[in-house]
C-alpha cells in the first residue's frame, strides 16, 4: 500500500475518535442531544467511509484488507465515545462539554476549510454542478440551523 493510503487510515482514526467524543459528550447534555448528534453523524459517515474504502483500494488494499482496516479505524470512535461518557460518570460533565464539544466543532470545521470547500474550488466542474455543490452547502446549513433551534 501507498503511504497516503497509511496517511488516510491515521487520519481516519482520528477523525472516528473525534466523532466518538462528539457522540458520548453530547449524551452529557441529554438523550435528545445525543440521539441528534449520533444520527447526523451516522448519515456523515456513510459517504466518508465509502471514501476511504475507495482511497485504500486505489492505494493497492485488496478489497478485504481495506474493508478489515475501515472496521479498526471504527473503533476510534468507540474509544472517543467511552472516554466521552467515562467523563459523565467521574462526575465531569460541564468540564467535558465545554471542552470535547469545541474542539469537536472546530475539527470539523478546519476539515471544511482545509479539505472539503478548496476541493470543491479547485474542480473544474460546469454550472450544473456548481450549483448542486451550492444546493448541498446550503441545505446542510439549514439542518444544522433546523437542530439548533428544534433541539
């Protein structure tokens, strides 16, 4: 394998560990939080693990191999979960909240910046696209507004 193929699977780790912190520190604040935040982060990894499946193989993983090193990647989210709820049952919990939900929020948010949004610039796609791209940044924008105030 490739040495980016290595480099996506370290980078999917920790972006698994950071989701699974998200996940078990927003059940600090309550189920309805939680169950939220878990479902949208469920619906966001479907494309993203489809990716870096397609990442690995074209890295040189066989199709087992690469299937084998997504599911260890899955458990950075397990252990970013427990230490997220371990937090709640040493009695942390404001401690743990308003410190693994910011940096949480701020990873994506850098991802966004850095990854996602100069990718989408750099393509030279047609208006039709353009736009579909525009169409998806905006109704993602509206969930998360839509959650906020719905919560």
């Amino acid at each position: 394998m490739k040495i980016s193929g290595y480099l996506n699977l370290i980078a999917d780790g920790l972006h698994n560990f950071t989701d699974g912190l998200a996940i078990g520190s927003t059940y600090l604040l309550g189920r309805t939080v939680g169950l939220t935040t878990t479902f949208t982060i469920f619906l966001h990894e479907i494309p993203h693990e489809i990716g870096d499946y397609a990442i690995l193989i074209q890295n040189g993983c066989s199709r087992k191999k690469a299937i084998f090193l997504q599911l260890t990647t899955a458990f950075g989210a397990l252990l970013g979960c427990l230490i997220g709820l371990l937090f709640h049952s040493a009695g942390t919990e404001v401690w743990a909240t308003q410190t693994f939900l910011p940096i949480t929020a701020g990873g994506f948010i850098y991802i966004a910046t850095v990854s996602v949004i100069p990718e989408l610039l750099s393509t030279n796609t047609g208006l039709k696209q353009s736009l579909m791209e525009l169409l998806a940044l905006i109704m993602g924008v509206l969930i998360m507004v839509a959650v906020a105030v719905f919560e």
